[in-house]
C-alpha cells in the first residue's frame, strides 16, 4: 500500500493546537481536538471597502487590483469613475456623459464605456486613459443594459435593450463599431467574459430571466450548456473557458447571491455566495480573483467584495462597536492607542465645556483625572498615549493657548502655544508634539513642543481649521479642514520643517478623526454642508487616499486615537442633537489558512 509520506513527502505531524502556516494539501493531527485537519482550497467572497459613491446599473472594467467603476444609477445618472486599486476606490475623472445602465470592458488604464441610458437609449463610446475620458466611435444601434467584453481596442458589444430585446452584437476596433454575429436569444442585462474573439453571454432577460449561455468565436454565437440558476441583471468575467457568475435576480424577482462557476463545458455552483446578494452590480478580473461592486439589494448600494480561489480566508477590514463612553460629548480631544484611548475635554451640549477625562482600555471606559481647563476643540489627531498624554489649544469663552499633561492619573501645565486658537490638527508624542492649522478665520502657522515650549515650525500651505492630523514631529501628515469658504480635501506632509502637498482627499470634509503615521493613516466621519455627520473612511498609503470601510455611527466633532489598521473613534455628534458616546474600534483587512478537519464522509 502506498503511503501519505510517499504521495505527499512527508510524515503526517501531531500538534497540539493547528500550525499557523502550512502547505496546501499538507494533513496534520491535533491532538487536542483529536482530528485530522488539513489546509484546503476553496472559492469564497468576502467583503472589501465600499465605492465612494453608491449606485447601480454601473460599467465596470478591468482586474481585482487594478479595477475601474463608472457611469450608473445614484440617482441621478452619474459621470463618476472611481479606481479599486486592491485594498480602496480612489476618484478617476469623470465621464464625459453621464448615464446608467452601461456595458464596459477593458483594463483600468485603457477602459472602454458605452451605451446605456440618459433620457433615452445612448450609443455613445467613450476611452479612459487612466486619468480622463474622450470620446469613441457611436455604436449603431443605441441601447441599455447591454453587456460588454474585450479591450479598449478590440471591445464586444452584445444584446441590449431598445424598445424590446437585442441580439445585435457589434465589434470595436478602438476607432469604429462593425456588425457581429447575433445572439440566438435576445435579451439584456447579461453576465459576460472574455474577448472580442472568445466570449461567453449568460443569463439575463428576454421577458423573464434565463439560464441561456451562449459562446462567441469572432463570427458567430453557439448554444453551449445552460446556467443552474436563471437570473437577470448579474455580473461576469474571466475568460471563454473559465467564467464567473454571480448575483442577479431570479424568478419571481428574488435577488440572489448565488455564484456559478464556468469549465468551458458546464456550470457548476459554488458552496459560498456573494456576502450581499444583489443586482445590476458590475464585475471584473479572472475565475481565480474577481471583483463585484455596486448594485442594488434592492436598494442601492455601493459594497465591494473580493472574490478568491485559494488556501486562504480573507477577513476584511471593518469597524465594530467597542464600549461606550460615560459621558456623551462632541468636540472632544483624543490620544493612545486602540487598547490604551484617552479622552478628554470637549462639549456635553450647549457649549457647556467639561473637563472630563476617561481612559479606555480595549473594552471599557473609566473615569481619569479632571483637565484643569475644561474646554472643547483642542489638537485631532494621532499624538501621545494614554500614559503620557498633551492636550493642547481648544476653547473656554475664547481661543486658548493652554497646553496640559496627562500622565495616566492626573493633568499638569505645560508651555503655552504661542498662538491661541481652537480646532487644530495634530500628531507626535507629550514630548516631540506637533500642533498645526486652527482658529476662525483659518490659521496656517505649525508649532512644535519639545516637552516644556513651543517653537515655530513652517506653515501649512493650505490655511484651515478642523482639520486632523497623524504620524510624527518630523513626519507629520495634515488632512481636511474648513478654509472659511469651502471643506478641503487638501492632504500635507511634514518632514520637520516645511509642509508639501500631498494627494487630495477623495472627499473633502472637517470636523474629522485621524489616526496613524504620514505612509499609513486614517480619516473617519467628518462634517458635510448639512450639518449632518459622515461615515466615511479612507485610508492613506503616502501617495494617495482610497475609501475604506464605513463607520456604523456617522458622526462630526468626533475623536480618535490608534494607527491605521487598529484605529479608534470616540464620541461626536451624528447632527445636531444629539451627542453620542457611541466607540468604535478599526480592524485592518487579515488573512489565516483555511483549515478544514479531514472526515470520512
């Protein structure tokens, strides 16, 4: 008899708890469980940081890391085009029409869009080169909810809708539509994969849903294999012979999560569904590492989830709630880390000041030592620790310049700034601090504190309050704001001396948290021209911002404390009443081994 060592190599290993790596296929024995377990692979979505703008009815193009959404249903009808670079959407430039119910294909920096609906049927084309969007040739028939396929220079059309179902197909050549070979079923809103010269159309509506799926060679359409599930509305990609489906709506007009997988033959269904079933979503990338964003479930919405084939679970990255705080209160100061928070000062409502202080400790608020200053609208941002805190600025009746030390059970002054204000950004340690922006009207002049004084350091190129800040003295990381007329998306860096001009925000907001250093932070909640606070996240990497997952509460006024991939959020105010006391606690996107305990059956 053959033995596993034989096939495999190696003995079979008895642990007392499951190894932390191993290879695909490798058996192990836990001797605590007494089972035999292995490391499998399997095909599982899980979900990824939502588009900035949520709609449906959205074209979408090119892979998992490198994916390009645009166009779609808000409402109203939209231009925007937001790039997913693997980990975020960042803002592209917008579509020179906007419409909903388009077909795209193509890579993120040679994209192609065309047809859909404005107030009527659409056959405008259009190229994006990575950053803008210029017009192609026409198609000759105008329509929506056709599917695309193919690159920017060799790009499918087919089926569709015009005042009843297509079978239309044509074929770009990045200059010009020519006719195709026509389906032998009309219908829209299908899934779709591959080439100009290798395509596959599954799914979609005639006047019901449909399973049909039919195989494209460059001239001509075949019926192959039909899909288990019939459904409407769905999203596809991969290639001819190896093709994914997933969501849409089925008979009766259920919305489904059910994803089938294409051999080239047959379709089979797989286990683990979409984590939002949903319709009209866009799709993109191979059988192996796909990308669904958008939709509607059937309200709109703008989840992203990642699809994988692999030895791996994914869990992504989320806010979940932690322990609420004793005393409700916005426009209050923060500082430490996600398992040591602090926080302090700030209004309880009606600008009544409170000195309060409360330490948190992963699970729990408790009462710490009094300011001895109670004001609201001090320093935001990443700066000291729960041990060893600084609080700076804010305002009493006035602006103030007081500076104040926490040193885990009790405040002490220290220097004051040189300039009083409120509504600073802010990063560093007690003793290496950097305070930056403020007031009303905006300051742009940066202090920084070496334990016992301030000293002037160089002024921020954009004047503006509200604003939050992370990372260091020597490398600070300045972001959002109010400038007095306009909510900044202005992003700055710091290298101890002068300020430079980062990437932009992709939405521009004040009044926000900040948490992390200048290569890796965090900007959550914020203010919008309602009053009304924002859940929005977006994450930083030292070059540019992308969206992350939201907050549960929306909020302004907020507090934070932490690093980008363990963040904290502390009170704020979703409007205006009422306060809130609501914690949340930031976990960034992991990764474990997907053991499976080995049975007989």
């Amino acid at each position: 008899m053959t033995t596993y060592k034989e096939i495999f190599g190696k003995y079979v290993k008895n642990y007392s708890s499951d190894p932390t790596a191993d290879a695909e296929g490798q058996v192990w024995y836990n001797s605590t469980s007494g089972t035999f377990k292995s490391v499998v692979v399997s095909g599982t979505w899980s979900s990824a940081s939502p588009l900035i703008t949520a709609r449906r009815g959205l074209g979408g193009a090119g892979t998992q890391t490198a994916a390009l959404g645009f166009g779609g249903d808000a409402p109203p009808n939209s231009n925007a085009t937001e790039e997913y670079n693997g980990s975020g959407w960042a803002v592209g430039g917008n579509m020179g029409t906007a419409r909903r119910m388009l077909a795209g294909s193509g890579t993120q920096t040679a994209g192609l869009g065309f047809g859909g609906y404005t107030t009527t049927f659409s056959n405008a084309t259009e190229e994006y080169d990575g950053s803008a969007w210029t017009a192609g040739g026409n198609l000759a028939t105008a329509r929506d909810t056709l599917s695309g396929a193919g690159i920017q220079t060799a790009g499918l059309a087919f089926g569709g809708d015009s005042v009843g179902r297509l079978s239309a197909t044509e074929e770009y050549d990045g200059s010009a539509w020519t006719a195709g070979g026509s389906l032998n079923t009309a219908r829209s809103t299908t899934g779709r994969a591959g080439i100009q010269t290798a395509a596959l159309a599954f799914g979609g509506s005639t006047t019901i849903p449909v399973a049909n799926t039919e195989s494209y060679n460059g001239t001509s359409w075949t019926a192959v294999n039909v899909m288990n599930t019939a459904r409407r509305s769905l999203a596809g990609d991969g290639i001819q012979t190896l093709a994914l489906a997933f969501g849409g709506s089925t008979p009766p007009g259920a919305v489904t999560s059910a994803t089938e997988l294409w051999n080239g033959t047959s379709w089979t269904s797989n286990p683990a569904g979409l984590v939002t079933a949903r319709l009209y979503l866009a799709g993109c990338g191979t059988q192996t590492a796909a990308l669904g964003f958008g939709g509607a479930t059937p309200t709109i919405v703008g989840n992203t989830e990642e699809w994988n084939i692999s030895s791996t679970i994914i869990t992504a990255a989320a806010w979940a709630s932690g322990g609420n705080m004793n005393t409700a209160r916005d426009a209050l100061g923060g500082n430490g880390t996600q398992t040591e928070g602090l926080a302090f000062g700030g209004d309880t409502g009606g600008n009544n000041n409170t000195g309060a202080t409360e330490e948190y400790n992963g699970s729990t608020w408790t009462n710490g030592g009094t300011m001895g200053t109670a004001r609201r609208r001090m320093n935001v941002g990443s700066q000291g620790l729960q041990t060893a805190g600084i609080a700076f600025g804010g305002f009493t009746t006035a602006s103030s310049n007081a500076t104040e030390e926490y040193d885990g059970a009790s405040w002490s002054p220290g220097g004051n700034l040189n300039t009083a204000r409120r509504g600073m950004g802010g990063c560093g340690t007690q003793t290496a601090a950097l305070g930056f922006g403020g007031n009303s009207p905006a300051f742009s002049a940066t202090e920084e504190y070496d334990g016992s004084a301030w000293t002037t350091g160089g002024n921020l190129g954009t004047a503006r309050y509200f604003l939050a800040g992370a990372g260091t003295q020597t490398t600070g990381l300045g972001f959002g704001g109010d400038t007095g007329t306009a909510y900044s998306a202005a992003t700055e860096e710091y290298d101890g001396s002068a300020w430079t001009a980062g990437s932009n925000m992709n939405t521009g907001r004040s009044e926000i948290g900040g948490s992390g250093i200048q290569t890796a932070a965090l900007a959550f909640g914020g203010n919008q021209p309602s009053g009304v606070g924002l859940a929005l996240t977006e994450q930083y990497n030292g070059t540019s911002w992308v969206s992350a997952p939201s907050l549960a509460t929306a909020r302004r006024n907020l507090a934070s404390a932490g690093s980008q991939t363990a963040g904290l959020a502390f009170g704020g105010t979703p409007g205006s009443p009422p306060l809130t006391a609501a914690t949340e606690e930031f976990t960034g996107e992991t990764s474990t081994d997907n053991i499976k305990t080995v049975t007989t059956s």
